[in-house]
C-alpha cells in the first residue's frame, strides 16, 4: 500500500518509523519530512498549507491513505478537503478539529454535557474582563481562544499580571482577537490521555505525562515539549474508567449531536485532583513529544489501526501494548524557545549505536550533502523503552553524551516524579 504522512516533527518520524513495520507498506511519502523521515520515506517539499498541490501528489501518485499529524491542516479542514476527492484520510474533520482549534466550542460541551473542567467566564472585551479580574481570587487562567501552539494561556498570580494578559489577546498576540476565556486555576497532576476513535468505537492509546517548560524543575517558559514519558504515574483502573465515562464519551456524543462524528487519534489533556480528572484541553492529534514516547511501545501493526479508523472496523481490530515503561528526552537548539541558529551541522550522529529498544527520532532536521544540520528548536528526541525509567534516562544520557552537540541543550531531569522519588 501507498501512504503518506504530513508533517514534519518527532510525532512524524515516529509515526513513518512504526508504519514502516509493517509488511503492507509499499511506498511511504512524507510531506514534508525531515532527516529522519527521509531515510524511510520520500520527503516530498511541498507546501502543506496549499491543498490543491496536496491534492494532486497525491492523486499522481497514487496515495492510498494520509495521515495527518499536526493540529493546523486538520483545524484548517484538510481532512474534509481530500475526502472530497476520494482520499482515504486519517484524522479528524474540520468540526471535529473545533475541539482544539477552539477553547470555547470544547468549554460549552464541557458545560452542556457535565464534563469535569475548571469553572470559566467567555468575555468580549477588554472592560467586561477587567471588571471580573478586579474582583477575582489569584492564580486565575487567561486563555486566547485561537490555536496557539501553547503559547495562548497565561497563568497569572495577581490583578496587574491578567490584565496585561487580557490586552495582550485583545490587542492581537494570537491573530485575530476573538474572545477571551477566564477559568479557575486547578491544582493537581497533569496527565495526558490518548484515544483512537473511527466514529464508531474508541479504542485506547496510552498515557504520557509531558514536560512543557524549559528549564529544569519544570521551570522557565512552555515550550512545544521537552520530554515525556508513559506511562502516566498516575493511571489506575478507576480513573481510567471516569476519564471514559465522564469526559471522553460525552464529548464523542456531543460531537453526534451535531451531527459530526469523530475519527483520528484524540488527546486529552487532563488535571487529575485527587483521583478526578478534569477536562484542560483538548488536542485533536497524538501529542509531540508524547508520540514518540507512546508509539515504540505498540505492539500492533498500526497500519492494521489506521485503516480500520478509516474503515469503521476498530472495534474489531487488536490494539495491543508491551509493559515497558518509555521515557523521551527532547534535544533543542541553544536559545529555544526564544531565538536559535539554524542551520547548524551535528556531527557525530554515526557515534550513537542504538539497541533494539531505542529510538531516535528527529524533529527539526534537514540533509544537505550527506551532512545533517539542525534547523528548528526541537531537533532530536532520544527514546529508550526499558523495566525501569530510571534504567531508560540512563541510557539515552549515555547517548546524548556520545553525540555531545554543541550548540544543543536538553533536560536532564525528564521523568523526575517516576525517577527520584
Ligand atoms: P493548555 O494549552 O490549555 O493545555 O494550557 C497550557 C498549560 O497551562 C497546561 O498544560 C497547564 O499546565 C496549564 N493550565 C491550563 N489551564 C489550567 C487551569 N485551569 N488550572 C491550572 N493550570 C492550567
Ligand atoms: N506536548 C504537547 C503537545 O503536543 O501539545
């Protein structure tokens, strides 16, 4: 079979690397790719956000299935797009996509159907929200309501730090200011949750628990990722049953009611207070570094998954798991997420020799004469499945000392809650 996936991050080369096991693959093409993919799959350069030249690749040459790995094409409707030509797509359509594209559509679910979430307000303007902040208990949560790639939640500590917040919205941070929402600030353990779904049936697709901020002891400015590991130190039977009960299915059946339904993998995330979990937000995608962490442990051909979401067959098709506990440590480019250099040659990739239960996957990565040169902020994350996590950073600190890029930085305390206490 002929496949191809759009993308160009860690989630991407992961996704191409557990394809390719697959014995039904024929051709794998990677729009756009990077070095990583490119050693699997025909990088093919071509602007993602134009869908008709997508389009016709893919129809010239003869496409059978696309993945499609970010949020932005799915937001933007690239799904409903190359169904319209007969293009079998895995992921969500473009009303589906509203659940990340849009705090607000997934706050009214959440409160139309009882999800568990943080109490919140919607404001319009500048005046409203400043006359609710004067009067509300700190930390509060500021959120823009576009896609943001993170970036649009402020978690502020007084008056003065919300309101500059809410400007900042307003005034066109995210693009075009739409409204603004204020929630209650939760206090509990992150947790991201995956499910895949065909519209039919769901089928689950681990835990992960993501390090967002820069610096270690999760401090410092978010980011798209640090590192992660899965599964979440948090997860039990109960809980796994509530997160289904009270926050997945409703939302699937809300999705019913207007008369959409949900295919594609769907990522919650989640803030687990004493063994409740509540609805932060939601992704409509596998998680970037999550991905990379979750996906080496499916024991599964996960072809065999795509096809069956695309088929409406999941119910009957096995989605098994080894009980390896995975951890992935993001290598970025000094200065990010602020200003980096781009372009900056690694060396020494040849040095890292790989066992049977590492990966490396690249993210920001580009070949240019057979040399390799980093030319994002995220550039390669090192994943290690093993009995202990303990065991796992040891070996792919192991690693990142073998490559021992200069112009490169990373955490050296990813997992520290399963790790040091
Ligand atoms: P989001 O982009 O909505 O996932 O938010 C980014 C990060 O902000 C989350 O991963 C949380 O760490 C934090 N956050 C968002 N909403 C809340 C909330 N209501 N209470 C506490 N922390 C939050
Ligand atoms: N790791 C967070 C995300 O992919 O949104």
């Amino acid at each position: 079979m002929i496949v191809g996936v759009i993308g160009s991050g860690g989630r991407e080369h992961a996704i191409c690397e557990i394809l390719v096991r697959s014995k039904k693959i024929s051709e794998l093409y990677c729009f756009p790719g990077n070095a990583g993919t490119a050693k699997i799959a025909k990088n093919v350069d071509i602007n993602t956000d134009n869908f008709e030249n997508l389009k016709n690749y893919i129809l010239d040459n003869k496409i059978e299935l696309i993945i499609i790995g970010p949020e932005k094409p799915l937001v933007d409707g690239l799904v409903d797009y190359l169904e319209n030509f007969k293009i079998k797509v895995f992921g969500p359509n473009k009303i589906a996509s509203q659940l990340e594209g849009s705090k607000i559509f997934t706050k009214k679910i959440c409160k139309k159907y009882q999800i568990p979430t943080a109490n919140f307000g919607i404001f319009k303007n500048t005046k409203d929200a400043r006359e609710f902040l004067k009067n509300s208990g700190y930390p509060i949560v500021i959120k823009a309501d576009n896609l943001a790639s993170g970036k649009g939640v402020y978690i502020c500590e007084n008056f003065e730090e919300s309101y500059s917040a809410v400007k900042e919205i307003f005034d066109g941070k995210f693009g075009e200011a739409n409204d603004i929402l204020i929630e209650e600030f939760l206090n509990g353990e992150e947790m991201s949750f995956f499910i895949v779904s065909d519209g039919i049936s769901i089928q689950n697709f681990g835990t992960a628990q993501d390090h967002k901020r820069v610096l270690e002891g999760d401090k410092g400015k978010n980011t798209g990722g640090m590192g992660a590991y899965s599964p979440s130190r948090l997860i039990n039977a109960e809980l796994e049953k509530k997160i289904l009960n009270k926050v997945i299915l409703p939302t699937l059946k809300a999705l019913k009611e207007i008369g959409t339904e949900y295919k594609g993998f769907l990522y919650a995330g989640l803030m687990i207070v004493k063994n409740e979990p509540y609805l932060i937000e939601y992704n409509v995608r596998m998680g970037d570094p999550e991905c990379q962490t979750i996906l080496p442990k499916l024991d599964s051909d996960l072809l065999e998954i795509f096809l069956a979401c695309c088929d409406k067959s999941l119910k009957d098709t096995k989605v098994k798991w080894n009980n390896k506990k995975s951890l992935c440590v993001v290598l970025c480019s000094k200065g990010y997420p602020d200003k980096y250099k781009k372009n900056v040659e690694i060396e020494n990739l040849n040095k890292i020799k790989l066992d049977k239960l590492d990966y490396l996957f690249h993210a920001g990565t580009k070949v240019r004469d057979k040399k390799i040169f980093a030319i994002g902020g995220r550039v390669l994350n090192f994943v290690t499945l093993s009995d202990k996590f303990a065991n796992a950073r040891k070996i792919i600190n192991k690693h990142l000392n073998e490559l021992n890029w200069n112009n490169g930085f990373y955490r050296k305390d990813i997992g520290y809650k399963v790790i040091d206490e």
